[in-house]
C-alpha cells in the first residue's frame, strides 16, 4: 500500500500575495540618549502602519549617574 502524500501545487499572483502576508507595512523608529553631570535621559519612539492598523509608542527613561 503506498501512502505518499500527494500535493497539487498552485499560481498565485503578487496581489493575492499581498492579502495573505498582510499587505504593505511601514515604520520607522529613532532614539536619544543624553549624558549630563546630573542625570542621564534617554528616550525613543517607535511608528509602524499597515493595512491592519496603526501603532505607536514612546518611552523616556531618566537615571542619576
């Protein structure tokens, strides 16, 4: 008895491509950081979109040297 699987293969186009990976996306993010006498700052931004939505966030961190 053979039980090799059989698999039937498909096209599919860039357009359909696109929905199943979730389309297009784009994001960017960026970071400072400042050392001083009295304390040290550090901060960051974070920006991502795509067809599924929107999201951001920041953060901001101080410590005493």
């Amino acid at each position: 008895m053979n039980h090799a699987v059989q698999v039937e293969a498909a096209e599919i186009s860039d357009a359909d491509l696109d929905n199943v990976s979730g389309g297009f996306a784009a994001g960017g993010s960026g970071g400072l950081c400042l050392e001083t006498p009295v304390a040290n700052i550090s901060a960051g931004l974070l920006a991502f979109a795509s067809t599924e939505g929107l999201a951001a966030g920041a953060s901001l961190n101080t410590t005493a040297p």
